[in-house]
C-alpha cells in the first residue's frame, strides 16, 4: 500500500500553552522558550526562517541563525549585497519563523529591521573562525559563482 502524504498525521500533545503560563513580555518569553529549545538537545536551536518580499511583490525564504536577542529584538546577520539585505532595503517588514518540530513548538514573529551600529557588525565578524570570515569575504551571497574552485582559492 502506497503512503500519501495526506495519511502523515499525528497528534500534537507534548505541551499546552496557557495564557496564565505566558510573560507580558514576548521577548522575555521567547528567551525562555529558547533556554528550553537549546537544553532539549535539538540541532540548530536558533536556527530561523526569514522571510522577506522585494521590489515586485515575491517573497523570498531563507534559514539564518539567530546571533543574539535584547530589548531591541532578534539579531542576525548578512551580507549588505545579499538578496535579503536588498530585499529589507527596500522593504524593511520581515518575517521570522522558529520551526522547533521536536518539541511541538513554533514561533513566528513580524515586524521591522534595523541595521546594527557598525561596531557591533565589526565585534561579531572578528568573532568568527577564521575560516568562517574567509568564506564571507569570498563569497558574494545570493549570486552565482562559477565553480567552487574558485570559490576555494
């Protein structure tokens, strides 16, 4: 018998969500899901969807890494030539989505970028493996290269 993909279902019973349960916070509360996220073992906790819409109206997904979250928000960082930063260029409202399968939990949060101080650009680039800041400068994010060997010399 050939399984469909509309027989794929389970029920989600892991956890409840109480409003009595929840901080007024929403960040304040997001970072306590994530403490949860990141001690429950998963890969990539802070692993996120952004979601952005250019010039002509197409969104436009990618998966980012969540790099810090304060009072000002999340935090995640790009290339200024890439087709995200591009895209908020022109349109600043994005779209996060936190996809945590395993734990019957998903948060999606909305709203409008900032760019960040260029100091703060400067601490977290200098904060990445060497190899990681190789990578950076060599590639041109979101535009096609030739071959990989050129992308490894």
């Amino acid at each position: 018998m050939e399984l469909k993909l509309e027989d794929f279902r389970r029920e989600y019973t892991q956890a409840g969500l109480d409003r009595q349960d929840l901080d007024d916070n929403p960040l304040v509360q997001f970072g306590r899901w994530m403490d949860q996220t990141i001690e429950s073992g998963i890969p990539d906790p802070n692993a996120m969807t952004v979601a952005t819409v250019d010039s002509t109206g197409q969104p436009s997904q990618r998966i980012v890494l969540l790099k810090n979250l304060d009072d000002r928000g999340f935090v995640f960082y790009t290339n200024l030539r890439s087709r995200k930063a591009q895209d908020l260029q022109q349109n600043p409202k994005i779209s996060l989505h936190f996809p945590w399968y395993f734990l019957e939990r998903q948060v999606k949060v909305c709203g409008v970028v900032e760019p960040l101080s260029t100091s703060e650009v400067l601490k977290y680039f200098i904060s990445r493996p060497r190899e990681s800041q190789l990578g950076a400068w060599a590639s041109q994010q979101s535009r096609p290269i030739s071959s990989r060997e050129l992308l490894m010399r």
